[in-house]
C-alpha cells in the first residue's frame, strides 16, 4: 500500500515529489532519519547539504484508513485529506507521467553547464598567480556572486509557481506583431522542446548551489536581469536566453545598473541625438544604445569597401528608423555565439547594438509579467506586516487587476489576452 506523498523544498517539479511505500521501520534511535532508493537523489536534485524531506501521510482511524462516505462535506477530516492525497498519488504513479515524475531535475541544468557556459566563459589555462585570493578584485567578485545565490531563489522559485496559474488560467500577454517570436505564456513546452518549468527549476538549482559554482554570475542573471529571464523563459526561449543576456554590452550595462542600485528613471529609450549631452543614471539604457551606435557609425566610416560601406550605412539607418525586421536573430544561438567570440567585429558591435535595443523593447513585457507575478502573492502572503503597508498592496493589487498602468512603464500599452475561447477579462478571470 502507498502511505502518501513525500515533498522536497524547494518543490521545483513533479520529479521534486513521490509516493511512497514503507519497506521497513529502522530503530526509534534513528530519529527522523529516512533510508530511500539510490536513484532517489538524481531525481529530486538532493545533494546532501541538508536538504529536508516532508512527509503527507495517510489519515488511519483505530487501524483502518478513514473514506469518504457519501459527499466531503459530510466526511471525516482525515477522510478528506486521504481523498486529497489519493489524487496526488494517482497523478505521480500514472505511467504516462513517468518522464516528469522520474526525470532528474538536473537534466536541463546540464546543458546549461556542458554547452551554454563553455561558450560564454573565455578559456583560461594559465596558472594561477600565488595568493590571488587576497586580491581586492578576487574578494569583491566571490561576495558579489554569493549575493546573486541568496537573491535570486526567490524570482524563479515565484515564477514556477505563476507559470502554473496562466497555465491554468489559459492568459497571456499580446505581443501584436510579435517580432521577437514569443510563446504564449500558458504553455508547457518551449520553442527548444524542453519543459518551461523545466528551465526555471534549473535556474532555482544555479542559484542553490552557487558556492560550489557560481555560473550565474556568468550567466548575467541578477537583480537587473531577473524580470527579462523570467520572461524568456517563460516565452520559450530556454537556452537562446542565456546566450542573449551573456552579450558583453547587455554584461556592462547591468553592473552599472546594480552599482546605481537599481534606479533606472522612466525613459529608457535613446534618441540616438549626436549631442555631447550627459546622460543620467536614470537613461542608462539610452546611453548604453547610443554608445554602441556610435562604435559601430565609427567602425562603417572606416570601410574601405565603397559597396560593403553603402550596404551598412543602409542597415543603420534601418535600425535607428525602426525599420529593421530580423529581431529576432538575437535569439539566433549561432549568431549569439559568434558575437561573443568576436564582440568588437563588425557584426559582433552589430549584435551588441540590437542586443541593447531588444532588451529595451522586450522590458515592457517582462515588467508587466512580473507585476502580475507580484500580485498573485498566493504562496508567500507577504502583503506587509502594517495596516497601511496591506492597504497599500490592495490598492496597487485593484489597479493592477482592473487595467491601470504600472508606475514603471507608463507609456506603455501591454495588454493581457485569453489563449482560450474565454470572453472574459483576462486578469479578471485569472484573478
């Protein structure tokens, strides 16, 4: 007989949970001590730094498990926690969710580790020099990057459980023309055949376990970046998010971002204006766009070519008119890679430039799925210990909720749209 259901936290999957039989009782001195299957750690991602195991047992009443008998409200309430519990075992045992209920957790983190960061990281196989450990840059990068592991659960671990509520609610965000080739944000598989949750649960897992390799820090996963790869990912773009955000322009704007703390302004957009004006920390982005247009106008002046000259002259302006219509190569992985072996070339300032420039464009979309994220606080409850700080996230929840705008993005214009045949207002419904 399966007695219930066990639970790893962070719960990051269907494989982070199981039902279980009882082989054996060990002896009373073992204490809350549990002896599972060999197989049990790669699938649940444990890795023996503590990690607890939750156990939801069945409900017995003087030896004889407690039924429902006739409706639930009428039953025991052991009987109805039994009902419960039966539903999640019949869903974990069912042969056709075998691949997610027995897959390892850490199957998309594995590509992460063997293909994405081999081609963000530049190989390095110089020794060490002797006590570079006590090098001030060496000091602030390790507190920086355990920073990045102890903040970044959070986001993700939210995300997972968001995703699973469009995905229910069957809503996403209208991307109208769709340049960059977004997925719905309901969906369960992403543009790359790999399981959205799937993504995120190995984000979760980088960011857990960055002291024993903090490769999120070369991801350029941060304060700065969380909203868009939350947003990628859940779009569909699994590894292509990774490649974009490693750019090295993308890289340099969001550590100045995080020195500035995080204050960005409003207007983020660049007029590409050739004036020696000083941009402020709160258009950093626009300074970011136009230093690279620069670059690249400097580069082009210099072809010798008159014909290769002409032909980039064109490709400018396009960009700068909003005339160009192949946005979405910056989620092109060949193109991503090769702009981060040769940054500087031609191509690569290119790369760099619309890398900029799509992070700008697409920051609407993922402000505004992270404010929805923000107010399905379902989980977490934190609405604020004081009466004003509750009345003040109703209020922002009520806006939210029935069509205001974000203090974020006020020009904006995202809308949520059903994916269904629902006539219904799609945050109402999802609300």
């Amino acid at each position: 007989m399966i007695f219930g259901v066990g639970y790893r936290i962070p719960t990051q999957g269907m494989s982070s949970t199981f039902a279980f039989r009882v082989a054996d009782v060990l002896p009373e001195q073992a204490s809350d001590v549990i002896i599972v299957p060999r197989e049990f750690t790669a699938q649940t991602g444990s890795d023996f730094d503590v990690d607890k195991i939750y156990l939801a047992t069945m409900s017995f009443k003087n030896g004889v498990l407690e039924e429902v008998e006739g409706d639930l409200a009428s039953s025991t309430k052991g009987a109805v926690a039994n009902k419960l519990l039966q539903n999640y075992i019949t869903v974990l045992t069912d042969i056709k969710n075998r691949s997610n209920a027995r897959g390892s957790i850490d199957v998309v983190t594995n590509i992460i580790q063997d293909s994405t960061l081999p081609a963000i990281r530049q190989s390095n196989n110089r020794y060490r020099e002797a006590m570079y450990e006590l090098d001030p840059y060496f000091q602030l990068r390790r507190k920086m990057e355990f920073s990045i592991g102890k903040s970044g659960i959070g986001p993700f671990a939210l995300n997972i459980t968001n995703l699973a509520l469009t995905q229910f609610a069957h809503i996403s965000i209208d991307y109208g023309d769709n340049e960059f080739e977004f997925g719905k944000l309901d969906e369960v598989i992403g543009q790359d055949g790999m399981r959205i949750s799937d993504w995120l649960s190995a984000m979760i897992n980088a960011h857990v376990d960055v002291a024993k390799d903090p490769y999120v820090f070369d991801l350029n996963i941060n304060s700065c970046t969380y909203n868009m790869t939350n947003f990628l990912l859940r779009a569909g773009k699994g590894e292509s998010t990774f490649l974009f955000l490693a750019q090295p322009a993308l890289k340099e704007y969001a550590d100045e971002y995080n020195n500035y703390g995080g204050l960005y302004g409003q207007n983020l957009r660049s007029s590409f204006k050739n004036d020696t004006e000083k941009t402020s920390k709160y258009k950093l982005l626009g300074e970011k766009i136009n230093k690279y247009m620069r670059l690249l106008e400097s580069r082009v002046r210099n072809i010798q070519n008159k014909e290769v000259a002409k032909e980039w002259k064109e490709r400018i302006k396009a960009i700068k008119s909003d005339e160009f219509d192949n946005w979405k190569i910056v989620f092109d992985k060949k193109a991503a890679k090769e702009a981060l072996k040769n940054p500087e070339s031609l191509h690569g300032l290119q790369f760099q430039l619309l890398s900029l420039m799509a992070f700008d464009k697409i920051t609407p979309y993922a402000e505004e799925m992270s404010e929805l994220v923000k107010k399905s606080r379902i989980d977490t409850k934190k609405f604020g210990n004081t009466l004003a700080l509750r009345r003040d996230f109703v209020n922002e929840y009520l806006k939210f909720k029935n069509g205001g705008k974000i203090d974020t993005y006020k020009e904006r214009t995202v809308k949520w749209i059903n994916t269904d045949d629902s006539t219904q207002d799609p945050l109402q419904k999802y609300f």
